[in-house]
C-alpha cells in the first residue's frame, strides 16, 4: 500500500511540473514593457498607424546607417522616413501640458520652437510605439488639452515656361507690370539665386530655417518662382507680373540624395517668420497630406492677416493637395497657353482660380528654361494678388470678390472642380 501511495504522488508530482514548464506568463509582453495597449484605447476616427518598431529608446545609440535604425535623441530623420516622428502645436501653455501627457505615455520630446509670431509653440514628437497617434489624440482631448498632433509630414515642390503668361492675364506682352506701391510677398521654398544677373534689381530677403547639418535644396525652383513675380525683363526675357514687390525667401527646402523636400516643422519655422516679418502674401508653391498640424499653423496666419496662396499640386489625383485644401488658403491651379488644364493638375472643389503653369519661361540657376507645373500658377497668382493688395484691398474675402469679379470663365458656370472660378486677369495692369 505504501508502494502505490508513493508511485501516486510521484505521478502527481511530475505533473504538475510539467505544467509549470508550459505555462504562458501572467503578464503579455506590453504589459510587462509598463506601455499602454494600442488597442485597448480606440481612436476617434480609423487612420493607417506605421509599422511596429523596436523601442526607440532601445535603439539609441546604433548604427545611423542600418535600416530601421532611428536617429538618436535631439537629431532629425531622413526625407524619405515620416513614419515616427509627429509634431505638436498649440498655445504654448497647452503644449506644456500636452508633453506631460505624451511622457507619461512613454513618449519623448526631441526638439522644439517658440513660433511667437504665430503666437504657438511646437515640439517633434516620437511616441516611441508605446500608444497609437488616435489614441494619443483621444488621451489629450479627454483631459481638455487643445492641441493639434499630427505626423511631421515632407513636402515637396509643387513643380515637375513660355513668355504667354502675360498676356493670358491681361498685362502687357512685355511684362513688366509694376505695382503701384509695394507689396511684401513670402515664400516658403528653397534658396534663391540672388547673384543672378537677371534678378539683380529683384529685392530678395533669405532667411534659411534649416538645421545646421541640413544641406539646402536646389535654387532652381525657388529662383524661377521669383522671376515669374517679380523680374524686370529686359535681357533676361523673363518679365514679373509684380515688379516692385519686396521679396522674402524662407529657405525650408533641405536636399537628401537626390530628392528636394521639406519638414512640417520646417514649414511652421518658415510660416512664422513671414508673419513676423508682416508679409502681406504666403506663396507656397508645396504639396503634401491632410495634417492637423498644417491646419492649426494656417489658421493662425491667417488670422494674423495673411493672404495664402498654394498650388493644388501636380499628381493627376480628384484631390487637391495641402496646404491648398485648407479653407483659409486660396488655390490655384495651372492651364497651358491654350487653357486648357495641365495633365498632372490635381482637380476637386477646393480649387479656387486658374493661372498659367505650363511650359513657362522662368529664370534658373543655369540660364533660362521651360517649367511646368501648379508651383509656377501659384507664383503667378501671388503676384495678381500683389496688384489687388496694392489697390488698398488688404481682406482676403475682399480680393477673392474682386478676383471672381475680373476672372475668365473656363468650365462650366460658375464654381467647378477643374478650374474654380476661372483663369485670373490682372485689372489695370
């Protein structure tokens, strides 16, 4: 009887070893990480999220060059990977707020800016994996916390030249229309070829808002850009619309390998400045996605009194492009010398005016040459506006009636998806 009762128990006890081998843990990995579940907290709305990573924490310090390797804390990423890193905006007591819920949340804060124009701050966000950026959004807004988190979106330049432009919007052949009194117009785009001989009389403020280890873009959009407002013609062959404005070039176009792009928060440095500055225009000839971050920024100048003008982009899509979309922005699409619209023009009810964009003439860095594209409309359209504001009208609801009012019709009547209300024509040129 002993026998059995210790053959028994010795069975027993190898069972219930065998199941304290094969037992799964208490705690799932995340929990044990102490981050909150991505998925136990649902965002307001479905929005695609970036793949799962490693910690970034985990990773500091690796090779830069290994793929999927993040940059260490305080640098700033490539062009090509938008896929961590997030911008937040707001008031600034707010974002101090905000950066205490996002290191609770096991984030981290890599750099920031005082936009004091703007009256904003901003801080480049990694949230590090640990919580979803609609869940992120959620945790602020239940805690009452107003501010705009989005991705740090890359922009690129709205291009991919013909002297007819002039006479598409009714300024002489020649070019050459001087405004009445002067006029500051901003773009946000890369350098500006200022040494150019046929921009010489062109006056052109820069201010680079790049980080110190960024190499600057290409001047050749930026300088054709400025040649189409504001050149004096004469043996450059390239007349502005808008002779006499006062230029100021915020340089937020960086070059990484062979691609020209530019940083959300590079953009909201640039936009704050040209308010600083009290421009009285925002060329932004630059595409990128739907943002948050874009919307807050846009909002804000524009209530400083900013007119802004944007391409609707160039990607043949029933879409049109950021910061065009945006309803404080006007939007300006291309047609060619025949007006009809560009190929590659984005179309859709944000389009607000047409502008020729085709086959351009414009002033590079090696010499003259042909450009198309929406960057090269919008350029045209600031310096319409230029001529409106010189007049006195300083509203935006102002000069977008007097526009309606001049503008050729080109699609069906009124308002349509493909040119809005029509090519712009300069009164009084």
């Amino acid at each position: 009887m002993r026998i059995c009762r210790a053959i028994v128990l010795t069975y027993l006890a190898a069972i219930m070893l065998c199941s304290a081998i094969v037992a799964p843990p208490a705690f799932s990995a995340e929990a044990t990480s102490g981050g909150p579940s991505t998925s136990a907290e649902p965002g307001p709305e479905p929005e695609p999220e970036p793949e799962p990573m490693p910690g970034r924490r985990a990773m500091m310090g690796g090779n830069p060059s290994t793929p999927g390797v993040a940059p260490a804390f305080g640098r700033t990423r490539a062009l090509d990977d938008n896929s961590w890193e997030y911008l937040l905006v707001g008031a600034p007591a707010a974002v101090a707020l905000a950066e205490v819920e996002i290191e609770r949340a096991r984030g981290h804060i890599l750099r920031g800016d005082e936009l004091s124009a703007l009256g904003l701050s901003q801080r480049a966000v990694d949230l590090d994996n640990r919580i979803t950026l609609a869940a992120m959004r959620k945790r602020l807004a239940q805690r009452g916390i107003a501010v705009a988190l989005d991705r740090n979106s890359i922009l690129s330049p709205a291009a991919s030249g013909r002297s007819y432009a002039p006479e598409l919007v009714g300024a002489p052949s020649t070019g050459g229309c001087r405004l009445t009194r002067p006029v500051r117009i901003g773009l946000i785009d890369g350098p500006v070829d200022t040494a150019n001989q046929a921009l010489g009389a062109v006056r052109v403020i820069s201010r680079s808002v790049l980080d110190p280890s960024d190499e600057p873009a290409d001047p050749d959009h930026a300088t054709g850009l400025v040649s189409l407002i504001a050149a004096t013609g004469g043996a450059a062959e390239v007349a502005g619309l808008a002779v006499g404005a006062k230029l100021y070039s915020a340089i937020a176009f960086s070059r990484d390998g062979d691609r020209d792009g530019m940083r959300l928060d590079h953009f909201a440095r640039a936009l704050d400045w040209l308010i600083a500055e009290d421009v009285d225009i925002v060329n932004m000839s630059i595409t990128g996605p739907k943002n948050r971050v874009m919307t807050k920024l846009l909002s804000q100048a524009d209530a400083q009194g900013a007119i802004l003008i944007a391409a609707t982009g160039n990607e043949g899509r029933s879409q049109v492009a950021f910061p065009a979309a945006d309803p404080h922005v006007i939007a300006i699409t291309a047609i060619d010398a025949r007006r009809k619209l560009f190929r590659s023009a984005n179309t859709g009810a944000e389009v607000d005016f047409a502008a020729p964009g085709v086959d351009l003439l414009v002033v590079g860095e090696a010499g003259n040459g042909y450009r198309s594209g929406t960057s090269y409309a919008a350029a045209i359209a600031s310096a319409v506006v230029a001529h409106e504001i010189s007049k006195g009208n300083r509203q935006r609801d102002d000069i977008v009636a007097a526009l309606r009012q001049n503008a050729e019709e080109l699609g069906a009547a009124g308002r349509d998806n493909r040119f809005g209300w029509g090519l712009l024509r300069l009164s009084g040129c």
